[in-house]
C-alpha cells in the first residue's frame, strides 16, 4: 500500500512540474503521469544502482554532484520508452530540472506519510 501511495505522491510530483515547465516538458494526462511516475521506480530500483555502480569515480571526483547526472539519465531513458505524444523531454538540461523538482516535490508529499508513520508508533498503534 505505501509503494503505491509513494507512486501517487511522485505521478503529483510530475504533474507539478510538467506543468511549471510546459513547453519543455509534455505529459499528456494524470493517467500518463502515474505511468512515468511507475517507471520511474522502476528504472531507479534496477537501472539507477548500476549506473551508480560505474560512475563511482565520476561520482567522487565531483563530490556526488554526478548523481544529478544519473537522475536526469533517468528521467531522458523514461522519455524514450515512452510515446512522445504522452511525454516528452526536450533535453538534458529540462530533465535535469525535471528530476530536481519531481525529487523535491515527492520528498516533501512522502514526508507527510513518514510523520503519519512517527506518530503512530508514539501512540503504540
């Protein structure tokens, strides 16, 4: 049940920022939206580790700031799998943001499941 509220709150995320950036970044609808959000997960639960795994130099030499690199990878790689009439990146740099804000924005919706969460166990539920 979490993943799938986790996967809501990042398809909101998506939406929000295609939205700020309209013109460079396109997703067709809220269904489209939770289907980006899906492969997403996907992709950051298979693809992301290995690609963490090879840039590791890459990755200290600039101080972690590589894996904004692997993140907009990602976003560019959901692009391409799917239609571009449902969603569309325009570039490395859009996609770079893109996952700035998704990140930001899901962070900030999954925090409230995690503060549910605190307040749970303190009442002993």
């Amino acid at each position: 049940m979490r993943f799938i509220i986790k996967v809501f709150f990042t398809a909101c995320a998506v939406m929000l920022a295609a939205w700020l950036m309209h013109p460079h970044i396109y997703v067709d609808g809220f269904y489209t939206g939770i289907l980006v959000a899906f492969t997403l997960a996907i992709l950051n639960a298979f693809v992301r580790p290995l690609m963490i795994i090879i840039s590791i130099p890459a990755t200290i030499l600039t101080l972690g700031l590589f894996i904004f690199v692997i993140n907009a990878l990602m976003v560019l790689l959901a692009a391409k799998i799917f239609d571009e009439n449902k969603f569309r990146v325009e570039g490395f740099w859009w996609a770079l943001l893109f996952s700035l804000v998704v990140t930001f924005v899901s962070s900030i919706l999954n925090g409230f499941i995690n503060k549910d969460e605190g307040e749970q166990r303190q009442l002993g539920r």
